[in-house]
C-alpha cells in the first residue's frame, strides 16, 4: 500500500497560495527596481541639465532660454519628488509583501513537517509489517521441518 499523506490537499493548496504570494513579491520587487532605475536616470538628466545650465549663463544666455530651463528643471525636480514617494510607498508594499510570503512559506513548511513524520510513521509500521511476515514464514517453515 503506497504512502498517501491525510493532508496531501491542504498541502498542494498551502504551495500554492507559497507560489501566488512568491509570484506577487518578485513583482513587486521588478517594479521596485524598475522606480529606483528611473530616479537614478532623472536625477542624472537632472544633474546633466543643471551643468548646461550653468555653463550657459557663463556664456549669456537668453531670457527667454533661461525661463524654458528653469521650467525644465522645476518639472524634474517635481518628478523626483514623485518618483522618490513613490519608492517610499513601494518599500512599504514589499515590506509587508515579504512578510504575507514569509508566513505562507512557514505554513506550507509546518505541512511538510507533520508530511515527513507521517511518512516515517507509514515507513515504521510497513518495517514492523514487513518483519511480522517474514517472522510468521520463519516460524511455519521451522513447523513443517519439525514434523517433517
């Protein structure tokens, strides 16, 4: 008789609920990247903006030339704030996120725990089975060679 876990459908069903919150965590960890990826790029165009800006009131510049730049420059300064909040805010989900897949990995392990010690008990009672058989056939081949 093959070994048949009780729990064997609580515990495809704790795997998977493992598998969905895994699945969300490195989603949210892609985007994650991606956020802190486009802060960096805006903050280097930033930084790259402000050094031409600064060698071209060195050299004059026009007024109105001026003015487009500042614009420019308050429009990238707007979008790192934004894009920093929205770190701030993404941090805070893979934080909570990698706390919810933590928990569903230590259910599905508590499973596989109680699995294990339900698989050694099944191994156990088949060995005492198994030595049972094998003690009954020693002792009806020891009674057929007596009376034979």
């Amino acid at each position: 008789m093959p070994f048949q876990f009780s729990l064997r459908a609580l515990h495809r069903l704790r795997q998977t609920y493992e598998k969905r919150e895994r699945m969300r965590l490195t989603m949210l960890n892609a985007a994650f990247g991606r956020l802190q990826q486009n802060y960096q790029e805006t903050g280097r165009q930033r930084m790259a903006d402000l050094t031409q800006l600064e060698g071209n009131l060195q050299t004059g510049m026009a007024g109105n030339e001026l003015k487009v730049t500042a614009t420019s420059l308050q429009h990238s300064a707007a979008r790192l704030n934004q894009l920093k909040n929205q770190i701030k805010e993404l941090e805070f989900q893979v934080r909570r996120q990698t706390e919810i897949y933590l928990e569903t990995q230590k259910k599905r392990k508590i499973l596989d725990s109680l699995r294990e010690r339900e698989l050694r008990t099944f191994e156990l009672d088949e060995n005492r089975r198994e030595q049972q058989r094998i003690d009954d056939l020693f002792v009806q081949r020891r009674r057929f060679l007596v009376r034979g």
